[in-house]
C-alpha cells in the first residue's frame, strides 16, 4: 500500500485538478468526473439530464468516499462503469425534482441516496428506489455516513454471521468507517464483545472510544497470539474482516469453535487462499458480503438493513464517526487521504 499511496500522491495533485465549462445552454452543476482510468479526477460543469417517469433529481448536500470509489477509478473493482463517469457511491441531500410516476417521495424532502457510482456532484438523477428519507432529528451529514458502512455492518453481522448477544466480535481495520459501523452495531444493538485489531496506537484508542471492549494493535506483532492473550484458546466467535492477505489468515485462526468469518474487503490489497483444513479442524464457516450485489439479488433485505441503520441512528442507538470532510474541489486530496491510510471513520466530500 505504501507503493500505492507514493503512485496516487505523484496522480493526483492539484494539478490536475480542472473546471471546464460544459457544452450547450441553461444551467449547469459540477460534477467530478473520472474520464481515464489511474487519472486524477476533473471537476466539470456539466449539462443537467431529463428525469426519467420513475427518477429523482437529488441536490447532492454529502457524498460518502469509500476505497471503491478509488478502486473503480483505477479499474479494479467488480464493477466497472463506462467512461466518463462520476464515483461516489452514497449521498445526503433534498429532492429537486421527481418523475412522473413517483409518489414516495416529494421536492423538498430530505433522503439519501445508495446507487451505481454518481454520487460526487451537486445533482444526480437516480432511481426513486434508491432512496431512503431521512427522518427528523437526523443531519444530513450524518445520513451521508450511513448507507454503505452501516449497511455493510448490519448485513455481515446479523444476515451472515447471525451474531448473538454475549458473543464475542473481531473486526479487522477496526478504526475505518466500516470497522466502526461494525463496533458500533455489534456493542450498541447486538450487545456483543468487540475486539478492534488496527495498525496504530491512535487508532485503537480510538475503537475503544467508540465502544470497543478491547484492542489489538497487528503492527507490533501477532494478531492471532494477541487474540489469544485476551480470549485464551477458544477464540472468537465471528470475525468480520475488511484487509485481506495475512490479516485475514491469522483472523480465521482466531476463531473459535463453530466460528464465522465475513470477507467484506481486501483494503490490504493481497486477496488470501483459505486453507480448507483450517475450516474442517474447529467447524468454522468463512464467507463474503459484496454489499451491492444484494442491490440486485434481495432487494428487500437490502432495504431493510439500511432502513434499520436510519431508525437506529434516529433513535440515537448508534453514532457514526466522520472523520474528514472534502469540498468537491478536493477530491483527489480526499482519495489520497484514504490511500494513505490517514483517513478514520467516514470521509465526505461537502457540495455546499
């Protein structure tokens, strides 16, 4: 990853950073636009589209930076938009404008937003079903935070790993947006044990803020043999993991009888071979989330496990951490931010 930050810090300088105004007459809103893979991104003035019978016209307030949004920039996530196109794959805003065949929601209204990638501009037209409205007494800012990380949180622990009350948890990069999603749900809803494995001091001591019961810093040694300091031989009972490669190894080695591994990233950048004998000696299970094919594949579990992260954040039962917030002019330096490993929590990009 060092390699990779030194190649993103020589990209994606101010530089390249440029405003063109869009062609034809009328209004125009920016957008960030990535026009060539492994390139910075530009930010253009360009041409508002029609609403379609069943789209909503979205004034984008916030818009959530994940690590897909660079991977996609670089050609090496599961999807693959056709060039241009503009990243970001969650936002927080109020509807400008609504299709003729929509009804569940209105101008005005206050809702986020979780499609496709074209989140990182001041409008987006998007599909009425890829809207929740937000309730009273929620921030927009901290709605933005909320779809891809709680979701992804929500689903793995509950869908996937089935994690019940007194179990115990480990979260790998436990100091990132979804890592603290994780904590936040597993302590506060589930009312589970975490164990926050992160790669600084300053990190873990941030997870135990945010409700972990206890931390494991992987840069200073053996996560498997901390693990085992703190949990003694029997291990953990759901690990959910974000890094990939060794991390995860020593992770799934962690688990206890009858435990549960949840894949829902490489953030490492080294994918790892599951050595099938470690599965069949303890009875454990290891499996993924790819949050977006639920998209496609179960849409009202989809629906649900985001609609429970709004009524849960509305009731004031989970917080989530946001870390940095960009203006849309910055976004090359946010995606730096992440590549670099600086970033904590949920970084946005401000349009306002």
């Amino acid at each position: 990853m060092a390699a990779a930050a030194a190649v993103w810090g020589r990209c994606w300088s101010r530089a390249w950073l440029c405003r063109r105004a869009g062609q034809g007459c009328g209004r125009h809103y920016r957008a960030a636009l990535c026009a060539e893979l492994k390139q910075p991104l530009a930010i253009e003035e360009v041409d508002p589209r029609p609403v379609r019978p069943h789209e909503v016209r979205v004034d984008v307030h916030f818009c959530g930076v994940n690590f897909a949004d660079i991977l996609v920039c670089h050609g090496q996530y599961q999807e693959r938009p056709q060039l241009p196109f503009t990243p970001g794959m969650e936002f927080a805003g109020t509807v400008l404008e609504t299709g003729t065949d929509v009804s569940a929601v209105k101008e005005g209204d206050r809702v986020i937003g979780m499609s496709g990638f074209n989140g990182m501009a001041e409008e987006c037209v998007v599909d009425h079903k890829a809207l929740w409205q937000i309730p009273e007494g929620v921030p927009l800012r901290e709605a933005a935070a909320l779809p891809v990380s709680y979701s992804t949180a929500i689903l793995a622990l509950e869908h996937r790993a089935r994690t019940q009350p007194g179990e115990t948890v480990l979260v790998t990069a436990a100091a990132g947006a979804t890592g603290l999603a994780v904590i936040d749900v597993a302590t506060n809803i589930l009312q589970a044990k975490v164990i926050a494995a992160a790669g600084s001091d300053e990190k873990c001591q941030l997870a135990m803020q945010r409700g972990a019961h206890s931390s494991v810093n992987y840069s200073q040694g053996s996560l498997k043999e901390a693990v085992r300091k703190l949990v003694g031989s029997g291990g953990v009972d759901v690990v959910i993991d974000t890094v990939g490669g060794d991390l995860f190894l020593e992770a799934l080695r962690s688990l206890a009888w009858e435990g549960r591994i949840v894949v829902v990233g490489f953030a490492g950048g080294t994918i790892a071979s599951v050595p099938a004998n470690l599965l069949l000696l303890k009875n454990v299970s290891a499996m993924g989330l790819y949050l977006g094919r639920y998209r496609d594949q179960n849409f009202p579990l989809f629906s649900r496990g985001l609609s429970s992260a709004i009524q849960y954040c509305q009731q004031g039962r989970i917080q989530p951490h946001i870390g940095a917030v960009f203006k849309l002019e910055e976004v090359n330096d946010a995606f730096l931010h992440v590549t670099q490993r600086k970033s904590t929590g949920k970084v946005l990009l401000s349009l306002k």
